[in-house]
C-alpha cells in the first residue's frame, strides 16, 4: 500500500512547514484567547450568589450527546443591579445536591455578565499547554518553511535570472541514495565564474537512466547567482519534457504550476470547510467540551504515545545504524547524506544541496524494504525473535502506529473542532487504508 504525494519534494516541505505554521497559529491564538479571559476572570471576576432556577440531564445519546451531562440553570444580580441567567455543567455530585431555589456561587466579567460560569472552574493549565504547543508547532513550521522556501525560491531565481555559464562534467558517481533498491547517481560539474574563477557544483541524485543520458566531458549549461558565484544550479529546462509538466532544479519532472496550485486550493477549501463544518455539528461542539472536562488525561495519553512512539522509532532506526546492521559509509556518501532533504521520488528519499567536510569522516547506513504481505507473514511466524532485521522492523512499525496517533491526538485535545474534523478524519483515513492493506495482503 503506497499513498501518493504529488508534490516535489521541497515544495512538499513547504506546504508541511505551512500547515504546522498555520495550525500553531491557530492554537497559540486560541491559547492567549483562553489565558487572556482567565487572567480576565482572576483579577475583575465578581463572585456573587446565584439562584438555582432549573436542573436537568442530558443524557448520552447517537443524535447529539457523546456522554451525560448534568446541568443547571441559574440566574443572578449584577452589581449594577441587572438580572442575568446562564447554563453550566457540573458534576453529578453537585447536581443531585442543588435543588431549585438552592445558592449556588459564580463568577462573571463586569461589563460581560452573559459570560459567566461555576466558581472555581477553568485555570489556566490549558491556555498554557494550547499556548506553549501552538508557539512550538508555529516555530517548527515557521522555520522549516522558511528555510525550504528560500531554498525554492533560490533555485527559481537562478534558472530565471542567474548568470549563464558553459560547464563540463566533471564525474558521475554513485550516491548513498537508492530508489526501491536501485542506487541514484550525482553529476558533477564544473564551470567558470564572471571572474574567470574555477566553480564547481553537483546535480543532486539521479535516476540510472538520466545519468547514463550524459557522459564525462559533455558540455552543460549553468547558472549561477552574481553576487555568490558558488551557488550554481544545473540548467535542464531545455531538456524536452511532456506536456503540463515542468523540470525541478535537479531535472525531476513534476507537474505544472496550474496544476500544484489547483492542488494547494484544494487542500485549503478543505481545510476551510473543516472549520466551518466544525463549528456547526452539536456532537462536535458536545465532544469538545467532554475533552475539555477531561483533557488532562487525555492529554497524558496522547502526549505519552507521541513520546513512546518516537523513541521506539528512532532506536528501532538506530540500533540498525549502530548495531551492526549498517554498512560502513564512505566520505563522499557523508557528504551526499548530510544535505537537504527532499521526497522527489516514489517512495521518499534524502535529497541533496550543498555540504562540505573536511578531514576524516564516518557513518552507517542500511536500506529496508518489504511488503506488507512479508510483515503480516513475518509476525505470523513470529520472526522478531529469531531474526534482528525483523525486530526492529516491529519495533519501528509499533513506533508509527504510537507515535501519528498519539501527534495527530494532541491536535484533536486541544484544537478548535475544525481541527478535530480535520485531524480525525486522517487518522481514521489512515487506520482504514492500514487496515485494508493488512487484511488484503
């Protein structure tokens, strides 16, 4: 089972880094939205004695209600003396001892008394946790879609204003990168500055048929950025492509920009309709505030499977590297593996730009590939204990089906209910894809 992203791999990054940008956005407003009204309601609520009007249980229900709720109608004197009415939930304790006409406390905002609420309710633990993550996922994003788009833009400002230079292949070298198990190949090249100065530069990986399209000596053409010279990208447009598609930096073909921004629009009417969508369904609006009531523990849940899924992840991947299993790198493959990312190809892989090393260096790699067919048939056989390849390749797998679950989870505790549609429609998307491959395999 393979879900394909039509996107290059940068520009992906790019959307990714967005979303995550946009998402901390909207919980780090939503969170100094929330601190901001508590810290309202610490230093100018008045608390005043409410009237208990009316009690009555909502009970769980499939057309609405996800859990019961005990709620009572109370009504109250400001201190400007008008008359003011609200609806809270409380527990099923407080509710069997409050009967009509009981006191019952609360507090509410001068100016505001339509927003009031049970004395002694809300804190400020949540606005913390939503203003602390969404400032994390707001940075995260930010930088990463800074840094992918300044690299986007930079190769698109060289193929369109960088200085043309002839060039000369200097070697065609195998990388560390490999494709569904076939090694990819980097073109290396060199070129003159306008200074007459020696520059040389590399294509990034390529397909075997792409690097035995040219040979050692071919001419190429360059271009390369005026004021750094060094930045130099290999100028293919001029290759013939299909129809509708365009050439990425590194020669890939990916489709046009019409195309990728029909894609994005797509992608942002969803996102859209998801927040409209979300604030009009009573069960979502009854769901968030059942997560509200019990958040802290949910989000222990959550919190917890992320971290657990990600450290089972990274040893599963590391105890491969440093357990023997990796094959020994050499320099170059070093350099090859330490440049930027990209997802160019079917399935992902490590893309490159630029990076140097000097002196000794020294790394492991290993490559993995299997069916779903093979794992379901590996866990039947129950391989993990007499094979390492097939327990860490378990111990990796429980790591994803712990770790997304558990991310996209905290989004679900503490975003808007937009953010719930969204984010739980794609776990449940991703659970039934998972699940048909496994049961189909």
């Amino acid at each position: 089972m393979r879900i394909r992203l039509p996107l290059s791999g940068r520009t992906f990054f790019v959307w990714f880094g967005a979303l995550f940008m946009c998402v901390g956005l909207i919980l780090l407003y939503t969170g100094v939205q929330d601190a901001t009204r508590e810290q309202a309601y610490q230093k100018q609520g008045q608390v005043v004695e409410a009237v208990v009007v009316n009690k009555s249980i909502k009970r769980a229900s499939r057309e609405g209600n996800s859990s019961t709720k005990y709620e009572i109608v109370y009504r109250f004197t400001t201190a400007d003396g008008r008359t003011a009415e609200g609806v809270d939930a409380v527990s099923v304790e407080e509710w069997e001892s409050l009967d009509r006409g009981s006191p019952f406390k609360v507090a509410y905002l001068p100016g505001e008394p339509q927003s009031s609420r049970a004395e002694g309710s809300g804190g400020m633990q949540s606005p913390l946790i939503m203003t602390g993550l969404g400032s994390l996922l707001a940075l995260i994003g930010g930088v990463l879609f800074v840094r992918t788009a300044t690299g986007v833009w930079r190769d698109r400002h060289l193929l369109r204003e960088g200085m043309t230079a002839p060039g000369t292949i200097l070697a065609i070298e195998p990388s560390s990168v490999a494709v569904n198990r076939v090694r990819q190949w980097n073109v290396r090249y060199r070129y003159e500055d306008h200074f007459g100065r020696p520059q040389e530069g590399t294509s990034g990986p390529l397909t075997p048929e792409e690097a035995q399209a040219v040979e050692v000596g071919d001419a190429l053409t360059v271009r390369f950025d005026r004021q750094h010279p060094e930045e130099s990208i290999w100028d293919r447009t001029r290759m013939p492509v299909p129809e509708g598609t365009t050439v990425t930096s590194g020669g890939k073909r990916r489709p046009s920009f019409l195309k990728r921004l029909g894609g994005f629009a797509v992608m942002l009417t969803l996102f859209f309709v998801a927040m409209v969508v979300g604030e009009s369904i009573p069960a979502l609006k009854d769901l968030e505030r059942l997560m509200i009531r019990h958040q802290a523990p949910l989000l222990a849940i959550t919190i917890g499977m992320t971290v657990i899924g990600f450290v089972l992840f990274m040893g599963g991947i590391l105890s491969r590297i440093f357990g023997g299993a990796g094959e020994p790198m050499t320099h170059a493959e070093v350099e090859d593996l330490s440049r930027s990312v990209r997802l160019d190809a079917r399935p992902a892989l490590a893309r490159v730009s630029w990076y140097r090393f000097r002196g000794r260096s020294a790394g492991s790699s290993f490559l993995e590939q299997f069916t779903l067919r093979e794992a379901k048939e590996a866990w039947r056989q129950r391989a993990w204990r007499a094979s390492p390849r097939w327990r860490s390749n378990f111990v990796v797998m429980i790591g994803v089906l712990l770790f997304a679950p558990g991310l996209f989870g905290i989004f679900i505790v503490l975003g808007p209910n937009g953010i719930k549609l969204l984010f739980g429609g794609a776990l449940v998307y991703a659970a039934v894809r998972t699940i048909t491959g496994l049961v189909r395999a």
